[in-house]
C-alpha cells in the first residue's frame, strides 16, 4: 500500500553539515581539543537532560524562556543551555573525587530554543575550559586563559588576533567610588556604543542617566585611556581613584599582564580593554573577549573570565573559578559565510582504490597496505563503468586514486594518480607507499 | 539571603563518567573512530532533536513509548532514538549532493526513555557506519562491514571475539519454503532459546507452534548445521531447499565468505550461525552479531545488517544500504562492570610541572618547551605546601612529574621523578625532553 512520504528536512536553527563541510568542522573541533588536553585539561560529557530544578537553580530572565523543558512521566525535565551550570552540579555532587584545582574541558552541544536568525543556533557547540580551586585559585590561571586562547587562534590560523583583557574589581572599584555602582549596567551598555555614536552622544547619554558632570569626567578619562598595556596600567595609577576594589584589579591586572609576558604570548596578542564586562552577575575579576584582528565583525570568538563561586547553588562549599568558552557552530558558521574558510577538498579517504577488473583479491589486499601505512583508504567496489568510479572519486574529492587495471593486477603494481594534477605514476605494489610519501613531500 | 541548595544530582539511566573514566571511555571513541576514518567513512553530526513526523515515520511500539517528545511553540519535537532514522532523513534530504555509494559514521548520543535497569541507557552512545547505495550495493560492501568490526575489536583488544554471519534471504526462504512465512518471529524466538532450554524442550515448543512433524525436523536439522563455514555451506546446499531466496542467499553468504578471507580475517574471528536474524522487519540480507569469546554473557556487542530501501518513508528513490553499530555507553559500563578495563591510571596530562618557589617564570618556560614537544603538561600554580603539590600529583594519576626548586632554578636545570618508580633525575633543561623519551622507552 503507497503510504504518503513525509519530507525530509531539519528545524530551523540548527546546523547541518555536508561531509566535506564536517570534515573541516571536525578539523577545528580536534585542534582546540588538542591545544585543550595540551595544557592537561580533563575531559568531562554530562547527560544533555538534566532535572529542571538543576539547571534552572540559578537561570532567570531570557535564559529560562528559551530552555527546552518538558515532562517524562513526573519528571521535570530540560536540555542544558551551556556547559557552565552542568560543571557546578557534577563538581558539587563529585567534589570528593576530584583533584583541585580541577581543570576539565567539555565540548559538546547546548540547546537555546531562541527565535533562528542569523548566527544564532538552536543547537551548538561549546567548547569550554575552566579550572576551579577549593576555596582558593591562583592568580596565574588568569594567564593561562589567554596562554591556552593564544595557542588555539594559533593553530587555527586565521589571522592576527587580539585577545582582550579586563577586570571587573577595577571596574566595579571605579563605579563604587563614584556611588554609581547601581548604575553599572546601564553605563556600561551605552560605554559598549562608543564606537558607533562617538564621545559627544556618549556625554549626553551619560548625562541622562547620572547627571553629575564630575563624575561623567572621570568616566570618559577612564575610557579614554590609551596606549601599550604599561601605559593603560601607569594610566590607571595615576587616575588616583582611592578604592579597595579598584586597588585590587589594578594589581591583578598587571600581574595578569606580567604572565602573560611569562607564557610568550606577543605583545600585539593581547591588551587591555576597559570597556569590557561580560556578564554582569556573573564574573568577579579578570575577563576576556578575543577578536579577530582581519574579522571584527565577528565579535568576540572566545570570550570568559574569573567568578567566586561556581557551586553556590548546590553546596556551602566555596569553589572559585576561571573559563573560557568557543562557540564553535556560531565562529564556523561566520567563517563559512564570510569565506575567511571554506570546505576542504578532500574526503576523510587519502587514496581512493579503483579496481578496474573483477579481481577484487589484488584490490582488498592494496588497501589492507595502504591502511596499515595509517593512509585512510576507501574502495570502489561496485562493478560499474569507468565513468562512474571516476565520477566517483571526483564528488569524493579525494586526492589520489589507486587504479588497478589487469596490467597492474598481471605485473604485480599499481597505478597511482594524483587528481590535482592528474598525473598517474606506474609503480610496483611494494614501491606504492614510498611513491605516495614522496608525492605528499612526507 | 541564605538559599535552599539544590542537590546535585544526575537522572537515573544516564552515565556520567569521573575524569579517568572518561578518557578511558574517549580512547575507545577515539580507537573506533580511527578505524571507522581508516576505511574512508565521512563524518556526519545531525541534530539531537528533529521534527517527530520525520522520527516517527516508521516507529511504532516499543520504540514510540520510550520517545523523548515535547513541543516547543506549536512544533511537535522528538530527541532521536537511534541514528539510522536521522540518516535516512540525511539522505533523502541530500541525495545530490553525496557521492554514491555513501559511506557515512556518526558516532553520538541517542535517547530512550525507557525504565532505567542495569545495562540500559536513556541517553547513550552509538557508533554507526553505514554504506548506501543509488539502486544497488556490491555485495564486497557486506564483507567490508566485518573487515571494518574485525579491526576495531583486534585494535580495542578485549581478547578473542567472533563476528556470526548469516543471511535473511536464506532464512526467509527457508521458512517461506515450509509454508511458515507468517510464523518466522515465533519460530526464531523460540530456537534463539535452544542453548537455554535444550532440544527435546525446543521440539515441544514448535510443536506447539507448527504442529507439523516433518516441518519441525527439517527446521531441526537446519539449526543443527555444525563444522567449519565451508562445511555449513555444503550442508547447507545439500538439504537442496529448492527456493529462490534460500538459494539467492546461500550464494550471498557463500560470497561474503569468499570476500571475508580475502579481507584478511583469520578464520577463527568469524563463523556462520543460522540461528541469528536481528530486527525481522528490517533486514533484508547478511545480518551480523559479534561475541567477545571471553565474555558472551556480554551478548552481541556490534551488530548490524543489509536492508533494501533505507529512505521509503521520505522518497520514491530506492537506496539500499548495509550497516553496523556499536553500543558504545553499554560495551563500557559492562567492561567496566565485569573489570575487563579499568580507568587509566594516567591523566591527560604526561608531566606535571611543580614549582617549589615562587618564581614563575622559568616553570611557564619549562612547560612551554614540554608542550612544544607535544608532551600534554599540566602545571600545578598555587602556592601551597610540598605535600599538597604531591598530593594533587597522586590524585591526578600524572606518570610524571617535573620539579623545580630553587637549585634546579639556579642552575637551568629540572628534576623528573617517575611516579611509578619514584626514581628522580635531574637534568639539564635542554636534556629533559630526551630523558623523559629514554623513560617512556622512546
């Protein structure tokens, strides 16, 4: 009986990837793992449903409307949103069994069921480090933030990259001394338009909401500090603002820079931005944005920061800590549609191996070879013409083809064809993987 | 304002891992995954949630009550329950642009909501490869499917194993040849208990079931088939079944024997056994189940098969396919379980940094030159005491570690303590990397 066929597509929002897309998506994921373990971070995949009441321990607001939540028989379900509040439940229910300071990453998809637009996902990966200290945590993992941070934008070269650095004790010093720290949200969200409204509109804004020309001054002298990340610190000193808090991060902001130096990150690698906050409850000192020097526009790539309390929902214990988070779906996504990337040319297949006869002995053995050289091998094995395996291999995009043809198969060899430059070099079977190391230039 | 802590806590029926466990459990993804690449599998990563017209397409039963299904607005939303209903869609989807045939893994996360019991998931991992063909598949793709499950299980190295073969099309004609199409399910259910219940007891059974004598020893004789696979072939073609699908699938399974040597599989890794069948309304072809000798209480732990039309619920197109799964979140509880693997007892981290003053400097470049070098090394920053540096040592399972003293400081050099042997050595920096290879007997 002919039943109706329902069409095949995906939900709005979420990112789908042709292979050779993925592939190259899979490239990034392995690299920032890499430079992730690299530093010995652990590795950490907690369930994608967790009870409501966990994950919403602490959400509000935007967050708590755009969470996926339903109900399985009585219970109260939902799909985590990021990766943050997931590390508090699983240190505070584990505490006993880890090492501090604990240091673990997790990269994996996080769920926002926001309205789709552009750059925005429903779905997405994060990928995220922190270290969390048992009641305390050395100021030198605020370095080794931005050292990791470095190393990943290094391997995945795309370009010059800054990674900017503030602290929010110098921030909220400064705003508690000029009994504005009430205000702190609002100033802030118009300080970020600077750039695109200019210092007069920024004035009249301020105005608006504090009145006060005195302290509006000192705002805009703040902001306005320029010049290398010495000069922005001599700057900060000489701004004479007597507050605990402001004394503080100014200390800790140039002992991160000091380390910084320390960990060999280059000088036009990272500076210091006052005008930077993340989220406004949520961070304690040190944050971080990072932008590509050539793509602006992108925003920031990689973006985190020190906080007092990462369990404070779920123990009495004090557990301060420091993150970082790539939002890989959101850079790839930009990358892609802004050709600052594009899709690689070849498959996961290094050699495709056509037989051109029926024999397929000769055939499995080549490839049992080549695979056992760790040269990811594929087969063609259907009984069809030429045309269709050289079709085939074209659409595979994979950069050699093995031919074997009942020459090879009578000689003992094996044809081998480089489809970039479509030369084909005859070779005898024991001489393929010397052939192909040379042709890679290995 | 004191809060009400919330426990922290995880839903029965999920598997979170402790960090050794986890990158225990990571190295078999990762092993799997190498394998899956080394035969030219693409990666795909569709998405966790799909529309629940397109997942329940062709659920049904059992299945359809596990669902995780939920709205979000007016959409009807289902998390998936495996990862072959995803591809279908995939491939219905994308069918122009994929090179055929396809060769696909996705190694993720799936969701049952089923009653939590010991060795059930609700949230697991499957590891799956499949090759889809436009209208035809080679049969050589049936005897790629054990090449590729014989080299992930001889790389995973839990022992002995064997891969079990059969063929639907023989055992639909079979039955269909003794008038007992309609009774294959009760039929098959009942021999899978012979090891349980024995062969007079299995008699009494189909009795019951089929009530015709000549019948039911014909069926004994056909299950009683013993010997090499050369022999079962030539038992089998000597009961001189005369039916075109008994006789179809004897010479596919003949084949895929023939195909399996030449593949390189040693012939005690694998074996035809008529009793197997897997999902009855899917498969269509070669069905596999695969036992680790040493442990068949375990059960099948790679199993998978032909089928004839992967995507009729999405398109008219015909696109037959051949697949395996690993129940990977299964296999590791129950290896874990039975203590055939234990948590490394190393951490991600190859060396441990432990400064024993307080300048960092030379502690960062130290561990800049290790991680140069490909050597993942982790730092311990805090100022703390010698035995809580050695006990967050210990803890971390580091095999191990670099100490930095004021003399090893003073005189450019690093002392290396194997934490196995406890043996120290103190090195010049420029031969640390060369002392720590000579320890790892590299």
């Amino acid at each position: 009986m002919a039943k109706n066929k329902i069409k095949p597509r995906i939900l709005p929002g979420f990112m789908e990837l042709l292979p050779r897309e993925q592939i190259l998506f899979n490239s990034m994921y392995d690299t920032i793992r890499e430079v992730y373990e690299s530093f010995g971070f652990l590795p950490l995949d907690t369930p994608v449903i967790e009870l409501s009441e966990t994950l919403l321990a602490k959400a509000g607001g935007e967050t708590e409307k755009q969470i996926y939540r339903f109900s399985k028989g009585d219970t109260d379900l939902s799909l985590r949103f990021d990766l943050t509040v997931p590390l508090a439940r699983y240190v505070a229910e584990h505490s006993a069994d880890l090492a501090f300071p604990f240091k673990r990453y997790q990269m994996s998809k996080v769920y926002r069921g926001e309205r789709p637009q552009k750059g925005r996902f429903r779905e997405f990966y994060q990928c995220d480090i922190d270290v969390i200290g048992n009641e305390e945590l050395d100021l030198t993992y605020d370095a080794e933030m931005p050292a990791v941070i470095y190393n990943v934008f290094k391997r995945l070269d795309f370009g010059e990259f800054v990674i900017k650095i503030n602290n929010r004790k110098l921030l909220n010093g400064f705003f508690e001394e000029l009994n504005l720290s009430d205000k702190i949200g609002d100033i802030l969200r118009n300080i970020d338009k600077i750039d695109k409204i200019g210092k007069s509109a920024l004035i009249e804004e301020l105005n608006e909401i504090i009145g006060d020309e005195c302290a509006i001054n000192k705002i805009i002298e703040f902001i306005s500090i320029e010049g290398s990340s010495d000069e922005k610190l001599e700057s900060l000193k000489n701004m004479s603002v007597s507050n605990k808090k402001f004394e503080e991060g100014l200390t800790e902001l140039e002992n991160v820079i000091i380390y910084l130096r320390k960990f060999g990150i280059e000088e036009d690698c990272f500076e210091i931005d006052l005008k930077i906050a993340r989220g406004l409850d949520y961070y304690t000192g040190t944050v971080y944005e990072t932008v590509l020097k050539d793509y602006p526009g992108l925003g920031s790539v990689c973006s985190g920061g020190r906080y007092d309390n990462l369990t404070e929902y779920y123990t009495n214990k004090k557990l301060p800590g420091i993150g970082i988070s790539i939002g890989l779906t959101r850079l790839f996504s930009q990358l892609i549609t802004e050709k600052i990337i594009s899709p690689a040319t070849g498959s996961i297949a290094k050699i495709l191996v056509l037989p051109m006869q029926s024999d397929m002995e000769y055939t499995i053995k080549v490839a049992d070879m080549l695979r056992k050289n760790n040269i990811p091998t594929d087969v063609y094995y259907s009984q069809k013409a030429i045309k269709h395996k050289m079709k085939y291999a074209d659409r595979l995009g994979v950069p050699f083809v093995v031919v074997i043809g009942d020459d090879e198969l009578a000689a003992g060899e094996a044809t081998l064809k480089n489809m970039t430059t479509g030369i084909q070099t005859t070779v005898k079977l024991e001489d393929l993987i010397s052939e192909y190391k040379k042709q890679i230039g290995e």
